[in-house]
C-alpha cells in the first residue's frame, strides 16, 4: 500500500512542520495502543453503540493527521454500528489495524 496519509496537506492544512506532524502521529500511536484492544473487545462482543463510538473517535484522530485509508476503514466500522450491521465488521477491524501499521511504516519510510 502507498499513499495511505497525506502528509503533504497535513503540513499545509494544519499549518504544522514536519516535526510536529512527526510528533502528533507519536501521539495517534499511544493514542490507538490504548484504543483498539478497547475497539477489539467490543467488536467481538458485538455491542453496536460501542463500535459506533469508539470507530467515530478513531475515525476523527486518524482524519485530522490525513491517514486517509485508516479513516475510510474507521468510517465503514462506524457506519455498522451505527447500522447494527455485523456484516464484515470482524473483517474490517482486522483490516484497520493492518493499515493503520502500514500507515506508521510509511510516514517513517518516507518522511524520517
């Protein structure tokens, strides 16, 4: 996968400097460390509200720094929650941790 944040508008729109941009994904990944056992929990339980909320919150972090593959996958976990859908929600939790790695991997391939 490439392309999965837009570092280039992130600096631009949020007017931040590389370092800062490099300092708040520090803060996304404790941020994300503590939340997605939560998340994980709570999509194998199936407890719709849960999934909505905490997807929303994810979704919302990882949209301000442009983690844009990270937050289409958060938004469909919200959209089943919300939805009391429990079609690929297992799967998808499972794909956003996957791209939320590849996201970290490429901002530190390409921006350290």
């Amino acid at each position: 996968m490439s392309d999965l944040v837009d570092m280039k508008n992130a600096l631009s729109e949020l007017g931040l400097d590389k370092a800062d941009f490099i300092e708040f994904t520090q803060d996304l990944k404790v941020y994300l460390d503590e939340t997605l056992p939560h998340l994980e929990q709570i999509v194998m339980s199936m407890d719709f509200k849960g999934i909505k909320e905490q997807s929303h919150a994810i979704k919302g972090a990882v949209a301000n720094l442009r983690f844009i593959k990270a937050a289409e996958v958060a938004f469909f976990l919200e959209t089943a929650g919300r939805n009391q859908s429990s079609d690929q929600v297992a799967e998808k939790f499972n794909e956003l941790k996957d791209v939320l790695n590849a996201s970290f991997l490429e901002i530190k391939q390409k921006h350290s």
